[in-house]
C-alpha cells in the first residue's frame, strides 16, 4: 500500500465512523505511524508503507474511530507552541486554557513564586515558567501518574518546577506566593451522558468532574487562595461555560474581579486580586 493509498484509506473509514475532522486526522495518524512530518504525505505519496507502519496505522485508525482521542494515540498535544505528553492519566490541554497564560502575563508578568493548582500534565505550570523564568515554580496534583507525566514535560523542555502531591493548596505556607493559577475540574456530574465520547469514555473523571453542580471545587480553591497569597497577589482560574454566574460571587471579598472571554466569546478565566496588606499597628 502506498502513502496515498493508506491515507485515503484511512479518511474513508474515519467518514464511516462520523469522525471529526477525518482527513486532518487520518494524517496525523500517518505521520505518528511513519516517525514523518505532514509534509512527507504529499511529497512522496507513492511510497510503499512498511508492513509494521502499516499494522500500527491500521490500529491508530480503529482506536480513533471507537473514540479514543487523538492525542491519547499520538502521545503528545500542542500547548502555547510547545509539544506536551499526555497519556490518559491527564487532561488533554485545550487552546482555551491559554487564556490563563496571557491573563496571568498581563496582570503578573513577574512574580517570584507561583503554583499551578491542579497542574495535570504541567501544561500551565511548565508554560507560565518558561515564559518567567525567574519566578520559583510549583505544581500541585493529587493524582501521582499525573506529577509523574508533568515532571517528565518539565525535565523535556527545561522548566524548573518543583511538584508535589496535594489537595488543592493544603501544604502551602500562609501568605507565600504572588500567583495561583488554576484550570480545576469544572465538569458538573450530572453532564457526565451529554459529554463528547473522546472525553466521557477517556480522559480521567479526577480531573473532568467538580462536582454535582461543577463549581464545588472553587469554594475551597478561592478559600486556599486568600490564605496563601501574598497581599494584592492574584489568583487566576479557569471556569466552565455557565460558571461565572456561580463562581464569581465567591470573590465578592476580593478586588479587581474581571472576567476573560475566550474567542468565542464564552467567559473563559475569572481573575481577581487578594485584599491589600493592612494599615501597620
């Protein structure tokens, strides 16, 4: 079978599966199978695929098709115009998350301590050091497959964070950091059956799901928050699409509360500054 003949192949029962976006997929599938870049696909369609490319690709192609999401196949996301593993014991990265990164570069461009609350794959955490690579980083998780997976994205593109095992903020010294970040789990469970299959089926339910209503995890996190943030430090979380409403009146004792649309539109990322220090004695 040649490289034309694989790809067309593989668009054909990706279409017979109603997979999003076959062609596109049915390439990346290639490309993971052949060890190639895109490129290769169209500058040399009639070369002949080695049986084990072959087998894999065909495999790739099944696992696609019954719902597993791409990335899980593939091993790697894109995120801030950096390649981040990923395995089924994290998030996948989503674009809209990048949303954190410009809010907390514009608000903090220059703190000197921060952690990712929930880091996952470290995509925050790891992005947000890269770009402030002064500031002492921290990631907290409470799944240990997750910190292993965002130590090894740190250790690849060399980023100095420090993880560690936590529920949300619990071991964090009082008034310690200039910045938490935070994409938390938001997913109300009673969503759980209207949820995409590639996400449902796939992607871990400790990092999906927040709660009968999806916001139950912000009441602790914005508690954690005033505690361990440094006076007029921010706090800067993502929410999920019909949160605002419920989430922003947790803040109503902090300052600056602004809220940050993504490119659809949608309320994306909730900003807010902790109260000022005190007058001295």
């Amino acid at each position: 079978m040649t490289v034309r003949q694989a790809l067309e192949e593989g668009v054909r029962l990706l279409d017979e599966f109603r997979t999003p976006v076959a062609r596109l997929t049915a390439e990346v599938l290639l490309c993971h199978a052949l060890g190639r870049e895109r490129s290769y696909l169209y500058s040399h369609p009639e070369a002949e695929l080695a049986t084990a490319a072959g087998d894999d690709y065909h495999r790739f192609l099944v696992e696609r098709a019954h719902g597993k999401p791409t990335q899980y196949i593939t091993g790697h996301q894109e995120f801030y115009g950096r390649r981040f593993l990923v395995s089924p014991a994290v998030l996948i990265p989503r674009p809209e998350t990048e949303h954190v990164i410009e809010t907390a570069l514009r608000l903090a461009p220059a703190p000197e301590a921060f952690i990712d609350v929930g880091c996952g794959s470290g995509a925050i955490a790891v992005t947000f050091q890269l770009e402030c690579p002064s500031a002492r980083a921290f990631g907290a998780d409470i799944s240990a497959p997750a910190l292993e997976l965002a130590a090894t994205n740190a250790a690849r593109l060399g980023a100095g964070v420090h993880f560690l095992q936590a529920d949300l903020l619990e071991p964090v010294a009082t008034a310690s950091l200039d910045l938490v970040l935070s994409n938390p789990p938001y997913v109300p469970e009673n969503d759980r059956q209207v949820l995409q299959r590639e996400v449902r089926d796939y992607e871990p339910d400790v990092a999906l799901y927040g709660g009968p209503t999806g916001v139950e995890i912000y009441q602790r996190l914005i508690e954690g928050a005033a505690r361990v943030l440094k006076p007029s430090a921010w706090l800067i979380m993502e929410i999920g699409y019909q949160a605002e409403h419920r989430v922003r009146p947790m803040l109503s004792r902090w300052r600056n509360v602004t809220t940050i649309a993504d490119l659809a539109g949608i309320p994306r990322v909730l900003a807010a500054q902790n109260q000022p220090a005190g007058p001295p004695p």
